[in-house]
C-alpha cells in the first residue's frame, strides 16, 4: 500500500472540483477548519438549483 504523507494534493483536487460546480451555478458551501490531528472540510450541496 502506498502511503501518500502530503494531503495538500487531495485538499487541491476537493477546491479545483467545487470551483468547476460553482461554474455551473451551484450555490455550493465549503467550511474547512484544522486542528492537530484534522483537516476538516465540510461541502453543503444544494438538492435543487
């Protein structure tokens, strides 16, 4: 199993992804927050547009 020790590429891929939504019009709500141990990233995604 490879272990990847630098998140930074995911957390990219997570903000470049919901920039493309916001493109599309979605009202979509990123709340990141790190602690010690975390990275936290909470998505709110409206059901309808």
């Amino acid at each position: 199993m490879k272990v990847i020790r630098d998140v930074r590429i995911f957390i990219n891929t997570i903000n470049n992804v919901v920039g493309e939504m916001k493109k599309t019009g979605l009202k979509i709500k990123v709340k990141q927050e790190q602690d010690e141990e975390y990275i936290h990233i909470n998505l709110r995604i409206p059901k309808k547009r």
